[in-house]
C-alpha cells in the first residue's frame, strides 16, 4: 500500500461555531478511515430524509468492515483528502475532493465494488414531496378518494384548495365535478398541494443516490457518473 503523502494534523485558522481541535479531529477520522479501507466513494442524493438516510448507514455499519458514512462537511472534506497534488493526503484523492460539492456524500469501506455499486444503483425509496419540489406527473383527486374522507374533513380541505362540498352525508367535489387536478407535470408544488398529497397518500418524492466516483487505495481514481 503507498504510504500516505501527508499524516500530520493540519492547522486550522478559521473558527466557527467548533473549535479549531474539533475541526482537527474531524480531518484526522476521515484520513485514518481512508487508511482503514480499500476504497472511497463520492455519492449525490435527491429529496433527502433523514429517516431513510438512516438505512444506508446501518446497512454499511454491519459486518466487519464498519465502512463509513461521512455527511454535510464539504469543506473538511477537501481538506482532509487535499485539493492539490501537492497537498493530496493520497495519490489522486484531488480527483475525489474536486466532486465533493453540493448534496453529496463520502462512503469509505472496504466492501466489494459490485456489492456497493449495486446496493446505490437499486436504492431508491418514495416519500411525500415537499413544497418546492417539481411534481413529475399530473395527480387528480377523484370523487371515489373523497368518499373515504370524513365530512368534518371538508373545511380544512377547502382552506387547503381543494373545491369540496356535503351532499347527502359524504363528501363530493363542487358542482358535480367527478376529478379536480392537484397538479400538473412540471408544478412546483405548495405547501397547500403537498398537505393534500399526504392525505390522499400520494408519494411524489423519491429519495435516491447516485455514485460519482471511485478511489482504491492502489491510487487509482474511477469517475462513475
């Protein structure tokens, strides 16, 4: 294996809201985690949940391996892998550093590469969009989706937009409409639209990952996406 290009704490000059030893000790983990495994990998994400997320760190802390899931430090994380080939703490981990920009994600293990390509490439889960996200397709609420909705349900659905009315002890769409369109293909959805969303149990979201790129502790540097 190379022997590492750099192993000394770096020194930091800014502080924010942790301290400098901190911030220290973040850099440290992340290069003696790359010195732990045989390979890191760059992941982005979309519609992130904190819930699901969740899933993906346990199922890369089980085994032996305890690989590791580093999140939401960009800036450290160039650091602690280097920028430059000057400062690089190993051979080529510049290329990584230069994609780590934006809702990304660092993953260090030592697992197989076609077992963690595969678990990325099929990880996908649906959730409730959120208000801003771009609907992906066109949603109507029918007349048979309000009949399941209690009628003291109908005011609050009315200050959400939805045109709603009592006829006959259940709730029906006014006048004698038989659909309404939540959205369309395209909508940037509102905090009213996403609340109905919920109550008609339609997921718009999809939290998933992407790999990037690959780095093997040989020094050899994959760009995956």
């Amino acid at each position: 294996m190379p022997r590492s290009k750099r192993a000394k704490v770096i020194a930091l000059t800014q502080t924010q809201k942790k301290t400098r030893e901190h911030k220290s000790d973040f850099v440290q983990t992340v290069r003696e985690k790359v010195e732990e495994h045989e390979s890191v990998y760059v992941f982005s994400y979309e519609n992130m949940r904190s819930n699901k997320f969740k899933n993906i760190r346990m199922d890369f802390s089980k085994g032996e391996d305890s690989s590791r899931i580093f999140l939401g430090k960009n800036k450290l994380l160039q650091m602690a892998l280097g920028k430059t080939p000057e400062d690089e703490f190993r051979d080529n981990l510049r290329h990584v550093s230069k994609l780590i920009s934006g809702s990304v994600g660092l993953l260090i293990t030592s697992r197989n590469d076609k077992e963690v390509k595969n678990y990325f490439n099929n990880f996908a889960e649906e959730d409730f969009a959120r208000a801003g996200n771009i609907a992906d397709r066109e949603v109507k609420v029918t007349s048979d989706m309000l009949t399941v909705h209690p009628v003291n349900q109908v005011e609050p659905f009315r200050k959400l937009g939805l045109p709603v009315d009592v006829n006959n002890g259940k709730m029906v769409l006014i006048g004698g409409q038989t659909e309404f369109v939540l959205c369309k293909e395209g909508d940037v959805l509102s905090a009213e639209v996403c609340k109905l969303l919920v109550h008609f149990g339609l997921k718009l979201a999809e939290f998933r990952t992407t790999l990037l790129c690959r780095w093997s502790n040989d020094g050899t540097f994959e760009q995956l996406d």
